[in-house]
C-alpha cells in the first residue's frame, strides 16, 4: 500500500483512539490482510479501500490522492441538503436549543416508526 494511503489511514486511527485489531473488525477485514498490505506484502483492492474510507468516515478521493479539499461523508450530505446545513448552524448559533431539537428528533422518529408499522 502507497506510504501515502496508509498514513492518511493511521492519522484517523489516530486521531480516533483506533487500533488495527479496531480496523479489521470495523471493516470485516482480516487482521492479518491488513497487516500484509501495511508492509506492502499486498496491496488492497478497491473494495477494501472502500471499506476503510467509509469506516473511517473519509472520501474514497482523499483516501487515495490526499486531497485537502476532498469531504467527509458528513460534509458533502451537508453541502447537498440546505435544510440540514440550516439545522447545523442553527444548533451552532444557539447551543441551548439542542435538548428541544434532539428531543423533537426521537419524537419524529418514533411517530415515522409507528407510521411504519401500520403500513405493513
């Protein structure tokens, strides 16, 4: 695996207190595959760099070209919906607001839950 891959890897390991024993069971990859493509014994399919970006909360695009500007997977849902964006600094602007919108967040989901069940 490229020096370069496999240190943006280890930064968000780091950075999340994450191991490669945590890497192998987030991602269903063997321990030992991981191991193999850490010391360029192998390097890894796209499908497993799929499974590490996404465990890892990282674009495909900057795990593999280190691009700076690439977005989490966070960023972008935000960047496509306004009403999410809005949302955010809403709770950014007026962190006292967040025990009421959480609160009317579980009660969407229980009734959308409850909606659900009777659909069926």
């Amino acid at each position: 695996m490229s020096n370069r891959i496999w240190a943006r890897i280890e930064s968000r390991m780091k950075t999340r207190g994450e191991n490669l024993r945590n890497l192998s069971e987030g991602t269903a990859i063997s321990y030992d595959a991981i191991r193999s493509w850490r010391s360029k014994q192998r390097a890894p399919d796209l499908e497993a760099l799929i499974s590490f970006a996404k465990y890892l909360n990282m674009s495909l695009d900057f795990l593999v070209l280190g691009d700076d500007h690439a977005l989490t997977i966070e960023q972008k849902y935000l960047e496509d919906h306004p009403e999410a964006r809005a949302l955010v600094r809403l709770m950014m602007d007026e962190p006292e607001l967040l025990p009421h919108i959480s609160a009317l967040v579980m009660a969407g989901r229980k009734t959308l839950t409850t909606m659900e069940g009777r659909e069926a």
